[in-house]
C-alpha cells in the first residue's frame, strides 16, 4: 500500500505562466520517456524480481518516481493557471487547449498519448535492469533538452533537480547489475541468442 504525503519532493514555486513552456514540459508527465512511464514499469517489474534487495530498488525508485510525476503535473499548472485566451493562442497552447483545456493529460509534447507500449516489463531480471537502465538515460537526456528550451529560472531550478535524481537512479540500477548480477550476465550469455537468463538458478 502507499501512504499519501501531502507535499512535494522537492518545491515548484513558478512566477510566471508560459503556456509554450507546459507545452513541452508535459512530455515528462505522459511522453515516452517521462515520469508516468517509468513509475510504472518499475513498481509493475518488482512483482517478478526474484529477489527481495531487486524488488525494494524497485519500489523504492519506483514510489519515488510517482513522486517527479507529482512534481511535473504541478509545473504544468502553475504555468498555465490562469491563462487569458489571448495568451493560450499566442503561446501555440490551442492545441492542446482545445482537448485538455488548462487539466494536466499523460501525453507527449508531440500530441501522442502516453502509451503502455512506451514501456516494457520482461519479467527477466536481467533484460529489466537493462531496460532500467536506459530509461534513466532517456530521461536525464529529455530534461536536458527541457533545459536547452527553457529560460525559466523557476522551472529549471525543479529541472534540475529532477535530472539529478535520474542520474542517482542510474547509478543505484548500475551497481545493482555490477555488484549482485556479473555472475548472472556471465551464465546467461547476454549478447547471445540464450535462454539462460530464464533458467538461472535464482535461489543461489
Ligand atoms: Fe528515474
């Protein structure tokens, strides 16, 4: 179960609204590589990690990315509370207006609703750590072009934090392959064309 904490991990205190802004930002809410996508996969992954120390990671970076879920839906509107018509459709905001009004959609900043098909849950420990892996590169990559488009100091102080903590992930998902899954990767022949990974004896 989870207990709700009512506040944020980290503040998101946004002077100005930017509709233009949301409009790219919302691809971490419900783009391909953004902050839906990645709770998911790792709190749906967890269930066949075959051992404990895997499956708290899991949870644990997994709750803690619903957190930035939170957090990026809370950017998104304080920058477009508020808006004057006349803003939303000199920001190029009509768009997604038109459909969501000023509400906060899981889509991404290309107008494509987020997609389980984004994700993916192997139930191979190995294959999932890999996968883990890459998602956190994706989305420190997508936050730093977030940080390329935006002038917000506001927004990109949250940013910033943000784009720290996947890297903080990466690292956690690294040393768990490094440390505990070597002997794993050796026996399953990664790279090869093997069933291995599926037939490691997991209660060693
Ligand atoms: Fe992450």
């Amino acid at each position: 179960m989870f207990v709700y904490e009512k506040k944020l991990q980290y503040p998101v205190r946004i002077q100005n609204p930017n509709p233009k802004l949301a409009a790219i930002i919302i691809s971490q809410y419900g783009g391909p590589d953004g902050e839906l996508g990645a709770s998911l996969r790792y709190l749906s992954q967890r269930f066949s990690m075959p051992y404990p120390e895997l499956k708290g990671l899991l949870t644990d970076i997994g709750t803690e990315e619903l957190g930035h879920l939170e957090m990026i839906g809370t950017i998104v509107h304080q920058l477009t509370r508020n808006l004057t018509e006349e803003q939303v459709k000199q920001a190029g905001f009509d768009a997604y207006f038109v459909d969501h009004t000023t509400g906060v959609y899981p889509t991404a900043a290309s107008g494509f609703p987020w997609s389980a098909a984004s994700m993916q849950v192997k139930g191979d420990l190995i294959a999932d750590l890999t996968e883990d892996l890459a998602a956190e590169q994706k989305a420190r990559a997508t936050y730093d072009n977030i940080l390329r488009l935006s002038d917000d100091p506001d927004v990109n102080d949250v940013i910033r934090f943000l784009r720290a903590r996947e890297i903080v992930h990466f690292q956690r998902f690294g040393d768990t392959n490094h440390n505990k899954l070597s002997k794993f990767y050796h026996r399953a022949g990664v790279g090869a064309s093997c069933p291995g990974a599926l037939l490691v004896d997991y209660s060693r």
